[in-house]
C-alpha cells in the first residue's frame, strides 16, 4: 500500500531481486545471528523494501505514479533500497514495478477523466479535418471560376479577332467562293445587269439582279 502526496493510496505490485556475495555472507550472518533466509526476507527484507516504496511514493501525485513518472519512482526505490540493505550485506540487482491497484472511486474517475480527454481529442480531430475540407472546396470553386474566367476572356478575344478579320472585301471574296458560276435571270435589254456580289454567296439556282435605270 502505497500513499501519495494527496494522501491517496494505491496497491502497488513490487518484485526485488537480490544477493548476497561470498564477501557479504559473513556480514549477514553476523547481522542477523545465523536466521533462516527465510525468516530474514519475510522480516527485514520485506519491511524494508516496503518502507523504501512508501517513501519514495510519498513526494509524488497519483498521476506521476501511474503514468510517466513510474520509472521514476522505479529508480528511485532501487537506490533507496540498495542503500539499506547494503548496511546488512545484501545487494539489490533489480527493482521492477508490476501493476498499479486503485480504488474503485479513483479508477472511476480515472476511466472518466481519460474518456473525456479522447472525445476531447476526436473532436479537435473532427474539426480540423472539417477545416481541410471546407478549404479545399473553397480552392476547388476558386480553380473552377479561374478556370471560366480564362475561357471567356479566349473565347472573347477570338470572337474580337473574328470580327475584326471579317472586313468587306474578305466577305465578297468569300461570296465568290460559293458562287456556283450561273448568272442570275433577268430581263431587260440594253446595259449589262450590274452584278450584287453580296447576293451571290447564296445563289444555287434562279438568281436575283438589278438594272441600271429600270
């Protein structure tokens, strides 16, 4: 049972591997007056290795024990606990944290605190992909007016050059093309019928003439 800084506490698995040297064996002989190895760990080991926690979890928040700051506390104990057993003849080889236990209430409120950071974060997500979507639309009608606006500004200057390229003598010249070389009927005599090149591009059989003074 481990107390936090809030005066909260917590169920924390611990497991310590360790040993005693050929060097150490005669201390920890002397220290303990030849007990049992196994009344020595289920006493002073124990105590000790839950005390060293105790402290150490002591100086920090809930949230550093559970979260980042574990290798903290991890390393923290290890040092600790080397230290105090070394004074006996021990040496701490590793420290390891396993699972963390909370109470009810505090892993409620863990769980809710947690759910409400993700549906926090899926809608920053949501609405920023809503923002790259509402920009690429707005590029998407600005391309497509662009786009219209060039092909009006080319199609009225070919329109601008057509009309300027239609001058008089380019429409007479293109009225003899289709003239088909038939003269147009008329009737009279004397003057030779003057000829309205204009009327010829659409000549294909009877035609249409004037005469000079009739």
């Amino acid at each position: 049972d481990l107390p936090t800084k809030e005066g909260q506490h917590i169920r924390q698995d611990i497991s310590v591997t360790y040993n005693t040297s050929q060097e150490k064996a005669a201390d920890v002989f002397r220290s303990f007056r030849g007990a049992e190895i196994g009344d020595i760990e289920s006493t002073f080991i124990r105590r000790t290795i839950i005390t060293t926690a105790q402290n150490a979890a002591g100086q920090m928040s809930l949230t550093d024990l559970i979260s980042n700051q574990r290798g903290q506390l991890q390393g923290q104990i290890q040092d600790n606990l080397q230290h105090e057993m070394n004074k006996m003849g021990f040496v701490v080889d590793k420290v390891n944290l396993g699972a963390s236990h909370l109470p009810d209430a505090i892993e409620k409120q863990m769980q809710q605190k947690m759910a409400a950071q993700q549906e926090a974060q899926q809608a920053e997500y949501e609405l920023q992909r809503q923002q790259t979507l509402a920009k690429a639309k707005v590029a998407e009608a600005e391309g497509d007016a662009q786009a219209t606006l060039v092909k009006a500004k080319a199609q009225a200057e070919a329109n601008k050059l057509l009309q300027e390229s239609l001058t008089p003598l380019l429409i007479q010249n293109k009225a003899i093309d289709k003239w088909n070389g038939t003269l147009p009927q008329f009737t009279g005599g004397g003057a030779v019928p003057f000829l309205n090149l204009r009327d010829l591009g659409g000549v294909s059989g009877e035609g249409h003439s004037t005469v000079p003074g009739h």
